[in-house]
C-alpha cells in the first residue's frame, strides 16, 4: 500500500510540534518494530503533536508509511511488514536543518516540511545500537531515548555486562565466544564454557527478543546452540543459569535533570510446557504460554532493591529517555542483572508501558512524557 504523500504544513498558526515515527529496520525485530509503532501511533495525541510516520524496509530503504494504526498490528500470529512505497524519505542534510524531503519515481525531491524530534521505535541492530542515533546527532535532530553510548552498551550484552560489573552492579557469570572462536578451539571454548555449569543460555551478543537463544541443559547440545546464536550475531554470549524469578522494572528519564524514576517491577510467569523460557514465541506470538504479572508480588523491601538496581544501571550505562531493566530474584532476596533494554517493547500490552500503567502512567501519557523528555534535551554533547 502507497502512503499517503502529506503537504507540508506552512500555517502560522499550527505549532504543534512534528513528531517523525519511525520504525520498521533491517534487524530480525523488523515486524515487532512495526507493531510498537502501532501502538504509539494510536496513542499519540494528534492536537499536540502533527505526526509523520517513516518506514525503514527490512534492505534499509526509508519510506512514507501509512499511519494508520490498524496497518501495523499483529494479525493471526502474523507480524506487520515496511514495504517500499517508492516514495522515499530524505533526512536533513546539514547541522540545524530540520527539513525532511521525499523523493519518488522520476520526480525531483520535495520538502515535506520540518521534523522537530523523532521517536525511533526501532529494535535491535541498525536502530537500537546507537547507529541510528548518530546519525540523527549528526544532524542535530533530538529523538526519544538513549543515546549513542548507552544504546551501543544496552544492545551488546557483553560491553553491558562489562559496563553494569564496573558499577559495581550485580551481574550473573558469563562467557563470551568471540566470532569464529567456536569454530577455531572448539575445546578450549568448550572448558571455559563448562565451568559455568547447566542449565546454560546461549545468546547473540547484539540481539534481541529473545531471537536465537537457546536453553541448553546438555553439553552435547552447545555446538548446535552457539550455532543458532551465530546466525544473528558472530559474537555469542554464553550465561550460566541463574535459580530465581525474573523481575523486570521499567525507568523513565528526569525531568529538567531530576533523577531517572523506576516503575512498580512485574514479573514474568511461564505457563506454556512448550516454552523452556521466555522466547520469541512466548513474548509475542502465544498470549497463553506467559503471564505478565503487574505489580510483581514482592516484599516492599525487594521491591525498593529492584528499583534502585534498575535506576543505578540506568545511570551506569549513561541512559536517558527510557529503559527496561531486567533482573533475577533470588530465593534469598538478591538482586540480578540480566539486561537493560534501551527500547523495549512499547505496543500496548508490553511489559515496559504495563508497568507504567500499573505505577499511575497511562499509555498516552507515557508517550507524551517520552516526546516532552525529548523535546526538553538540548543537541550535542549532553
């Protein structure tokens, strides 16, 4: 379907700020992507803020996407695609430009109008990783969410955990098999891996979504794991299993400098036997296999340790905007970092905007403090 080709606005009167939502991306989270900018582009308030919504096709072909919510939901266990329209967008070119240009087939490029913050709802690779957002610093354009740095060490579970570990933070034993390392010294990548103990989970470093993660409870199956892992990512992580409940608690940027605030944590509760663990079906595709408890039901001293872990990663890592943080809590009550999550999922049943929900934050008020979070940070170093 060919969007739509809005004239730019060019009335005095209209000052709403222009939102460009962006989504979509060349990563295996492409139809994820798609769905949370359902989400956001139904919630978004439309008298405070003109909307323009940008696709980026899974080759990297940025488009002009239909805005319509409804075209970017889930449906019957299928998940939304950015398909080129030929009419493709151009970003602005020079430092305090803010003009947004399109180009279609045998015509010359045309001014769309300027864009005043983006809301880049892209996961994973080229979007989540700080590629995105150097390019948009680039040109001095302010978007929603973390930048450079804290993108880049949010998306490779290595750096993260070697980041969040010289916080001081808590962070489960790992091992990391550099690209083609299996392949080289099957052996001694198999030792270092074998004093992790089992259950292990094997990872891509620069994934997300739980995409290509594998249980592994025999040794014998690792080689095939790391093998799944590399298909998304050359680099793999390999953790040790970690015996608790897994906790998550959302974190949301300060206003005018004021500290990062954590939401109430919730947790995640396996219910289907066909899901080892939370995985990419789990997540997004079985509504029955998972439950995701808002609040989590903890002990109000846990539950103050949880939000304090969560902001001090936050802080670690130089976060801003928004973040997920992931965590174990054990039997005895201490606190785990798996990851934090520099753009979690944001459709409206995602635990991220969930948790805001349930600490008083409804979803278009969430969006709205986003953008506001935004709007208020000043270009270039920060």
């Amino acid at each position: 379907m060919n969007a739509v080709l809005p004239s730019p606005d060019t009335s005095a009167a209209d000052t709403r700020p222009r939102v460009m939502v962006l989504f979509g991306g060349r990563s295996g989270e492409h139809g994820i992507s798609c769905a949370t900018a359902g989400g956001v582009l139904r919630a978004i308030d439309r008298d405070r803020y003109d909307v323009l919504a940008v696709g980026i096709t899974p080759t990297g072909r940025w488009v002009l996407a239909d805005d319509d919510p409804d075209r970017w939901a889930i449906r019957d266990g299928r998940l939304p695609v950015v398909e080129d329209t030929l009419t493709h967008v151009l970003l602005p070119q020079d430092a305090g430009e803010r003009a947004v240009r399109v180009i279609e087939p045998g015509e010359v490029p045309r001014p769309l109008g300027d864009v005043d913050v983006v809301f880049p709802l892209l996961h994973g690779p080229f979007g989540e990783d700080g590629t995105l957002q150097g390019m948009l610093e680039l040109a001095d354009v302010r978007y929603v969410g973390a930048g450079v740095l804290a993108s880049a060490v949010g998306m490779d579970k290595h750096m993260m955990k070697v980041v969040l570990t010289g916080a001081g933070l808590p962070v489960g034993p790992f091992v990391v098999v550099p690209p083609g390392a299996f392949v080289r010294d099957p052996e001694g990548q198999l030792e270092r891996i074998r004093a992790l103990g089992l259950p292990l989970f094997v990872k891509p470093a620069r994934a997300g979504s739980s995409l290509g993660i594998t249980r592994v409870d025999d040794l014998a199956d690792l080689p095939a794991a790391i093998a799944t892992a590399s298909e998304h990512d050359p680099k793999v992580v390999v953790e040790a299993g970690i015996v608790g409940r897994e906790i998550e608690c959302g974190v949301l940027g300060g206003r005018g400098g004021a500290r990062p605030r954590a939401s109430l944590p919730g947790e995640i509760v396996v219910t289907g036997p066909e899901h080892a663990f939370y995985d990419f079906e789990a997540k997004y595709l079985d509504e029955g296999g998972v439950r995701l408890d808002a609040p989590a039901d903890l002990p109000p001293d846990v539950v103050e340790r949880v939000q304090d872990v969560a902001v001090a990663a936050f802080e670690a890592i130089g976060c801003e905007g928004l973040a997920r943080v992931d965590m174990f809590v054990t039997p005895g009550g201490d606190v785990v970092v798996n990851e934090i999550n520099t753009m979690p999922g944001f459709t409206p049943y995602s635990m991220y905007p969930r948790l805001w929900e349930t600490s008083g934050v409804p979803y278009a008020a969430l969006v709205d403090e986003l953008l506001t979070l935004a709007l208020e940070r000043p270009t270039g170093l920060r």
